[in-house]
C-alpha cells in the first residue's frame, strides 16, 4: 500500500513520524475518514469543511489547501486501485522535537498523513444486510465530541465490550440521554417519524447524518431532533447510525430487545438506498 507523509507518497513501510509527535505523545490531532465508490470520493467538501472546524477549534493550521488535499485523496485512491473503500486523513499539531504540554510555536509545521483501505463490499456489507445489534454503555467521553479528535479509545473499548456480548456496537449514554454511537450517529424510528439527537458539542457533526437528514426530508419523512432515552429506541418500530464508513446501518437488537421483526425496518433500508444512490451520483 501507498500512503502519504508530510509531502511524499511512500511504500506503508517508509512512512515516518517523529517519536515526539503530538498526535502520539498526547493525541494531540484531527482525523477525517472520506469513503470511496466506484473509485469516486463520497461528500469530499462536507469533511474538508468538518475538518477545516476541527483545526480551527484546537488552534491547528491547515496543512494544505482544500484544493490538495482532493488531489492527494484522489492519487492515493488510484495509486491503490481503491474501487471501493475508505480514505484516511489524520493532522497533527507536529513536534518541535521534545514533549512538553504547552503548543509548539505556531509556526511548526503540522503532520498530514493519509492512507487508503480497500473495502470490496463497503456498499453491501453483510452486517446492513442482517442489521446490527447494539449494547449500551455510559458516554465518558471528553466534553467536545464535535470536534474529530483521534482521541479514540473509549470509543474503542465500547466496541470490544459490544463483541464480548456478542453484539456489534455501543451507543452511548449521558444524564440518561443516548448521545452517539462509539463511531456513528443514532436514530430511531416510531409511527414513521426518524427521531435523533440534535447537534451540539456532545456529538460529532456527522457528514452522512446531514445528508441522511436532508434526503429523508426531501422524501417526505417526518424528522425530529431531540433528546431520547434508550427505553425509547428499545421499544421503537426500528433503528439505525449513520457514518460515512457504514452509510445507513440498520440496528435491529438494543441491550437483548429485539426491535420489529428483528430484520432490517423498512425506513432504514429506504434510507440507505437513497442515500447510497445519491451518494454515488454526487461523487468526485
Ligand atoms: N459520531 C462519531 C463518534 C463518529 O466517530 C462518527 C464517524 N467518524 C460519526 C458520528 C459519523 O460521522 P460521519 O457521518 O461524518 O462519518
């Protein structure tokens, strides 16, 4: 694989970072994750502009314009020959070669890595085909949700406590509220209206919820953004998340309950398709 450092396209293996990188010393970054079909790159403006905000709120320069960053994308999706699958783009605050709590000079430059991953069946996985099944946990994640950090590892361990229960995902809870899931937005569904919680810095800004919210307007869909409980999406018609790794998941079990049919709701799967069809229309 061919990945991108700091201005140079290199085999994976001659990659390099300093060991005093603040993206590893303190996860002190920024991340975005674009996905690609049929070779083209979904809602590429939506997370240059995300992570244009993200940069912003942490006081980060940009490494680059939003004009090379689409052609770094675009030449690590076909030096790859990435048909189907994900763009990785992480920045970090860089080093001026120590560790220390306090910034670096304004003028280090950042670090802007960016990596391919080949996903052959990112559009048909089997998991939006049976639904997923989701466990809840507490949200002990940091205040500033909306902001991309790679500060990912509760996230990382909601999943594995989402696997030894034989389930495939967390959502999140705080002061009784469903904030998220551990990489995705929550929704659910009852008498045909698509209930989620509104934007605030307790969750990421998703790319694909702003899509998703907009196109099931457009189809007529009745949208509310509130607060909801998990008793709530337990006993609703249906459920889903929304990311741009995933699309439109179905959800199809919460903490043992399983929801309609336990098979994939009929809004979901709409929305999905919908989504994927103007997804892939509306590539670059
Ligand atoms: N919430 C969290 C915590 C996430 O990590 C993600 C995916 N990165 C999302 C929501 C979904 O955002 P997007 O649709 O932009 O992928």
């Amino acid at each position: 694989r061919t990945v991108y450092v700091n201005g140079e396209y290199l085999p994976e293996t001659e990659a390099k970072v300093s060991i005093f990188d603040r993206g590893f010393l303190m996860a002190d970054a920024v991340y975005e994750v674009t996905s690609v079909l049929d070779g083209k790159l979904i809602d590429f403006d939506g997370h240059a502009v995300r992570l244009k905000r993200s940069l912003d709120e942490l006081e980060m320069a940009e490494p680059c314009s939003q004009q090379e960053l689409l052609e770094i994308h675009r030449k690590l999706v076909d030096l790859n020959g990435i048909v189907a699958g994900l763009v990785y783009l992480q920045v970090t605050r860089g080093s001026d070669g120590d560790r220390d709590f306090v910034f670096p000079a304004a003028d280090t430059p950042p670090s802007l890595v960016l990596f391919t991953q080949s996903k052959p069946s990112l559009a048909d996985s089997p998991e939006s085909k049976r639904g997923a099944k989701i466990i809840s946990i507490e949200d002990i994640r940091w205040g500033r949700r909306d902001i991309k950090t790679v500060q990912l590892l509760y996230p990382s361990m909601g999943k594995m406590m989402a696997k030894k229960a034989g389930c495939d995902d967390a959502w999140m809870i705080e002061d009784g509220y469903v904030t998220e899931g551990t990489s995705n937005n929550a929704y659910f569904v009852k008498n045909g209206k698509i209930v989620t919680r509104p934007l605030s810095n307790d969750i990421l800004h998703g790319i694909t919820r702003k899509a998703v919210l907009r196109l099931a307007q457009e189809a007529q869909m009745e949208v509310e953004e509130r607060l909801f409980t998990i008793d709530e999406a337990k006993t609703a018609d249906e459920a889903f998340t929304t990311s741009a790794s995933a699309f439109v998941m179905p959800v199809v079990e919460i903490d043992g309950a399983t929801l309609g049919d336990g098979t994939p709701g009929p809004i979901a799967r709409r929305l999905r398709e919908i989504y994927l069809d103007e997804a892939r229309k509306t590539a670059i």
